[in-house]
C-alpha cells in the first residue's frame, strides 16, 4: 500500500484509447496517485483496439471485462455488472470516463451508485439529438459524474444550462489533441498513402459507421451514390468500420461500392496509419466525432455527413461543414472544396497539447464536497 490515492481509468471502444493514453501518462508524470487501466472489451478486434494500445505506448489493460457485441442493453448491462465488481475489490477513490460510448455510461452509473467519484474527459458535448445513442450516454454520464472535464466553452455552457453545479465544470481543452500533436511526426512516416496508391494531398477520406447512415439501406444507398460522384474527381480512401462492412454486404451494396475505380476500401487503420493518412489528405469525409476535431487541429477541410455536431466549435472556428446526408448536397460540398483550398479555420483555444496536464492538476487538486462510504 503506497497511501496514495488509486485512480482507474476505463477505456472501451475505438475512440477512448486515446482520450485516456495521455491522462495517465500525465497522472504518471505528477505521481500523485496509483492508476490502473480497465478495458470494457466493448472494441475487441485487433484493428479496433490492439493496435491503439501499441500505438499510444498504453500499458497492457490491468483488468478486461471482455463484453463483445450486443444489443445496447446487453453492452450497456454487462459492463455495469463488471464494472461493479471491479470497484468493489479494487476500492478506488476516483474513476476516470471519456467520451460517449455504452462503456461510459455503465462505468459512471456504477461510480454514481458506489459514491466513488468519476471525472468524465470530453464533458459537456451536446448534439441535441436524442436520436443519437451517443447523446443519451452523454447526458446521462454528465450528470452522474462530479468532475466534469470539457474541452470548449459551448460544453461549458451546456451543462451551465442543464443546472449543474459551475463547481463541478472544468475546462482543460481537448485531450484527443494532446494525442495527436504528440505523434504527429511519427504518423507522418507511417502513413499508409503509398500502399493504398494515392499521392500527399491528391486524395479524400471517408469514414462511416454511426448507424443513422449505415443501419437504413436508403441512407447508406445515397451515400455510396455521392461517393461513387466524388471519386471520379478526387481518390479516396475508405477503411471501413466492421458494422459498415457488415451493412454493406447485407444491402448487396458490395458490387456497386466495388466498381468505383477510384475509391480505395481497406481494414480499419490504426492510430498512426490513419492519422498519416488524414494529415495529408485534401479532404475528409465522415460522420465521426473525433475526425471533426483532428481535421480543425490539422487544418484539413472536413465534411460532415450529419444533420448535427455535438463539437459546434469545429464549425464556427474549424475547417468542418455539416453536410447532412442528401447526396446532392454533398456532392456540391465536395465540388465546392475540391474547386479551392476548402473551407479555412483556426484551431479552438487550449486545443494546445496541454489538456492532460490540466486534467492531472485537477484530479491532483480536486476535494470532495460530500461523500458517502462505499458499500
Ligand atoms: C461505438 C460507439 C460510437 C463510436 C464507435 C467508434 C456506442 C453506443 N457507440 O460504435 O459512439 O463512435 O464505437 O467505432 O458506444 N464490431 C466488431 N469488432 C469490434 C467492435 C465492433 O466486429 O471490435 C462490430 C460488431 O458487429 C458490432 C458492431 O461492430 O456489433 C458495432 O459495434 P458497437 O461497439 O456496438 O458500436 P460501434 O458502431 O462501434
């Protein structure tokens, strides 16, 4: 027993790895607490969770739930049970969340009803769309958690809104950006332009996988309608996500995606692969969430392939543009910033490198208000 405070951080799905890499390796560097790693399992293939551990240079998990797939009950239901376990025998003063996933929602549901003190990384997001099994698991988490650690002012201001306590806000910046500065130079060189026969800045990227475009055969049929547009005049690039490439054979749109000469499928890239890839692009094309902050932080032109962004900052100060999903209108979007440089911006204020250092400092420093034993 070192007396030290012990901290556990959960990682889940694709887009927690590195959110949490550089929050422990901040902890580690002010030494002020024990830390362990909890992996949910909720990503579990090699490409969507291995590879980002080597990567991030993140340790080997302490503890792995091992959930897999499922419904959004069963997911949501398995790490809660898991999770419940693991806080009871490891007994940690505080529990670190990020981002929106089904593992984050779990995990801070547990802390909340074990009164063990959870800090959710990336508080604040709001896309206003219930629609959106991320906004519920955003919302949800956000109120359960006491430390809420947010990355721009609109985050601030929506939890100003929903009455929480300013006590319990925290802006530290954006933490994924921490990730991305640290190994830019690496993924530089380890981008995947070469195999994939494309040339620095002569090609787009495409990422799809939120089910509201790849779940409806209409949806997804329009999509791969403007893309088979778009790659006639600019190669892109495509690592598909397992649920896209599962809806894709379901829909028989396997043909039709395979006959666009210009349009190159792949595995789904690691961390340094896809950030090479994206840093060299002319231009992104996703419904992700992460991408709309890493293309603002680069300075590549993103569309985004939704009605809605839970980070309106990539809007207003960053390269993104929200494109909906009607394949006219991307295709013009596309046209439009293929014809010019693409939309310019400015990268938001403390999207810095130093988020992690800030969040350490806060959980360093943090005191109780009330608490409750754990029983
Ligand atoms: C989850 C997150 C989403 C995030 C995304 C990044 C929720 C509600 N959603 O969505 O916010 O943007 O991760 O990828 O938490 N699969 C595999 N191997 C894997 C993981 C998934 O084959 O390692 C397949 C399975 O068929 C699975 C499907 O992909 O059923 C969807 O996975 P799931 O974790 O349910 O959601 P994502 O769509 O990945």
């Amino acid at each position: 027993m070192s007396g030290r405070p012990k901290i556990l951080h959960v990682v889940g799905a694709r887009p927690n790895f590195m959110k949490i890499a550089p929050v422990m390796q901040a902890v580690a560097r002010a030494g002020f607490a024990d830390q362990k790693l909890v992996h949910t399992g909720q990503h579990y293939d090699i490409a969507m969770s291995d590879v980002f551990f080597t990567d991030l240079g993140m340790p080997v998990p302490d503890i792995h739930l091992g959930v897999g797939s499922g419904s959004h009950a069963e997911q949501t239901a398995k790490v809660l049970v898991g999770f419940e376990r693991v806080c009871l025998d490891e007994r940690p003063d505080l529990v670190v969340v990020a981002g929106d996933v089904n593992s984050t929602l779990a995990c801070s549901l547990d802390c909340a009803k074990l009164r063990i003190p959870c800090a959710h990384v990336e508080a604040g997001l709001r896309s206003f769309d219930m629609e959106m099994p991320e906004e519920v698991n955003r919302i949800v988490t956000d109120r359960l958690c006491e430390i809420l650690l947010t990355p721009s002012p609109d985050a601030d201001e929506n939890l100003r809104q929903e009455g929480t306590d300013p006590a319990r806000i925290f802006r530290v910046g954006n933490v994924m950006i921490d990730t991305l500065l640290a190994h830019l130079p690496k993924a530089r060189a380890a981008g995947p332009q070469a195999r994939m026969g494309v040339e620095p800045g002569r090609y787009g990227v495409l990422t799809l996988h939120r089910p509201s475009n790849v779940d409806d055969p209409k949806v997804f049929g329009g999509l791969v309608e403007a893309l088979g547009e778009i790659q006639r005049h600019l190669p892109m690039v495509f690592p598909v996500h397992p649920r896209t490439r599962r809806r894709m054979e379901d829909f028989g749109l396997g043909p039709r995606v395979a006959a666009l000469a210009g349009l190159r499928l792949c595995e789904p890239l690691g961390y340094l692969e896809f950030l090479g890839l994206t840093a060299d692009a002319k231009l992104v094309l996703t419904d992700s969430g992460g991408l709309q902050e890493e293309t603002t932080a680069l300075g590549i032109p993103c569309l985004t392939i939704r009605e809605n962004t839970e980070r309106p900052v990539t809007v207003s100060e960053g390269t993104n543009t929200l494109v909906g999903v009607d394949p006219r209108r991307i295709v013009e979007e596309a046209m439009r910033a293929l014809s010019g440089p693409g939309k310019a911006g400015r990268v938001p204020a403390l999207w810095d490198g130093g988020a992690s250092e800030r969040i350490a400092e806060v959980l360093r420093t943090w005191k109780r208000v009330r608490s409750a034993p754990v029983t």
